[in-house]
C-alpha cells in the first residue's frame, strides 16, 4: 500500500489515495491504530483517506491515531489541498474538499521557482472553515443556556473557565498563564472524557499574549498532545473574540509553528491560513 507522510504545523498524518488503494471500510480503525503507531507503525496523528467525492471535488475521510473517527482536522485539510495538486489529481488552485459531510473551500498557494513557468507545488493552504457553531447541542456540550462563553467547569477538582466552540468538531477553549508548563497529559484526558461532553472534546489552553497572538496547547480527543490543531486554532480565536480578548484577525503560535486565523464577523465565517508539508512517501504491507 502506497501512502504519504504530511505534517501541517507539525500535525502530521499518514495520507492515502482512495482513488488508487481499496481498503475494506471494516478495516480502517485498525488501519490507522496499526499506522499511527510511533514505534511498529509509521507513526502519526492519524490517518486520512483522500477519495472521490459527489458533493465536491475531494473528500477527506480521517481517523484519529487510537481508530476513532473524526469529523474535520484543519491541518489535515491543507494537506489533502498539497496532495491532490501537488500529485496531479488536480490543476485547479482553488477546490473543494467535503469532511463528515461539510463542504469545505481551499485556496491553495503554490510556489513556483523564480523566472519557471508550470505547475510548481503547493505550500500553505487558505481554508475557508464555515460557521461557528456555538449552540451547546449542536457542539455537543451539556449547558443551560445559548452559548457557553467563560462558564465554570470542575475538572479533576479544580475550576476552569472555559469556552465551547464546534468548527465541525467539539472545542473547550481555557484561557490560562504558564500554558508552557502545564502538565497537559495529566488534566488533558479529564477534559476529554469529562461527562459534559457527550462525544468527548478537544481542549485548548491558550495564554493571550497581545491583542495579535496567542499562544496554544491542545489534547485532541482519540490521540493526545498534538503539535498544533487547526481547528482548534479556529476555535481559539473565536474564543478570543468572543471574550473580548484579541482582534478578529490573530496569530496562533503552536508547538509545531504558527497559524493565521481570521473571523469575518460580518459574513460568520473562519478563515485558516498555514503551511502544507510532505515529509516522505513510501510502500508499506
């Protein structure tokens, strides 16, 4: 089976071509648990399929590194983009790509040698996210009122404060100091499991640094620490926003590097721009 590594931000998963390798639906949650192993694996956040679609010109089919599905992954989208110009499958710069059903618009740069005309390959993606979704049930987040913004919550015996955002995912944004040093694998898998969150959720702990930037940590539900998370940088900033703490245009610093997340107040929609990486590609039995 032919696959490629990419990594977004240092996000990476393992990529393969629907429209090239047929692999049994039953099969792909041990598939990717088995590929996403770090020592008898490839080793990845997950695993993506990038197959034919009717409702756009790609989709993206992702699980997470422990089988569970998932329903979008920023990074992993700007990566699919790389993939379907950079390997012919397109010659558009500017596509589609359908998630859990949610359609999704990608604008892709591509970088050309100085003075050479052709294709070139691509090297960061603009991903028109959507709409946020801040109604609890439609997240999901067990709450009482329309929205969850700055709402106490006890987790392993201390309050956080916390605000819920879907991107086409479940977000619980913590504004915090000492991000750096926060033991996220010990109070990261409370949060994921915590019983408010009927479908578990990812969590972001981001300090504000100035009106402009941020700095994150993310748990990301089914694999652990990540070194970025787009949507959840998507999320991050409509928190910000939301608590009156940044612009609407910011720039997430990541473990991994950074992205630039705008929210278009006036039309309701997200917008990510960061960079696409192969790392290698490969045969694996």
């Amino acid at each position: 089976m032919r696959f490629l590594k990419m990594e977004g931000c240092g996000n990476d998963y393992i990529y393969i071509s629907g429209f090239e390798e047929k692999v049994p639906q039953e099969d792909k949650p041990e598939l990717a648990r088995r590929l996403s192993d770090r020592h008898f694996g490839i080793g990845s956040d997950g695993l993506i399929f990038i197959n034919p679609s009717e409702e756009a010109d790609f989709e993206m089919e992702m699980y997470n590194a422990d089988g569970s599905r998932s329903e979008m992954c920023g990074n992993g989208i700007r990566c699919v983009g790389k993939y379907v110009y950079d390997k012919g499958l397109t010659d558009r710069e500017s596509i589609t790509v359908v998630s859990a059903g949610k359609v999704k618009y990608l604008d892709l740069e591509v970088e050309r040698p100085m003075g050479q005309q052709g294709r070139g390959t691509v090297s960061a993606v603009r991903v028109n996210m959507g709409r946020p979704v801040l109604e609890p049930s439609q997240i999901p987040v067990k709450a009482g009122g329309s929205r969850v913004i700055d709402e106490p919550i006890l987790v392993g015996g201390r309050e956080y404060r916390m605000t819920c955002v879907s991107m086409g995912n479940p977000h619980a944004v913590i504004f915090s100091e000492g991000v750096a040093e926060l033991k996220l694998d010990q109070v990261g898998p409370l949060f994921e499991c915590h019983e408010r969150f009927p479908n578990h959720t990812n969590t972001e702990f981001v300090e504000v640094l100035d009106r402009k930037h941020v700095f994150m940590r993310v748990w990301e539900r089914g694999t652990g620490e990540t070194l970025a998370c787009g949507t959840g940088s998507c999320a991050t900033a409509v928190a910000c926003i939301l608590n009156g703490l940044t612009d609407d245009r910011i720039t997430v610093k990541l473990l991994g590097g950074e992205l630039t997340i705008e929210w278009d107040r006036e039309n309701d929609l997200v917008y990510m721009t960061g960079p696409a990486r192969t790392v290698f590609e490969g045969t694996i039995s």
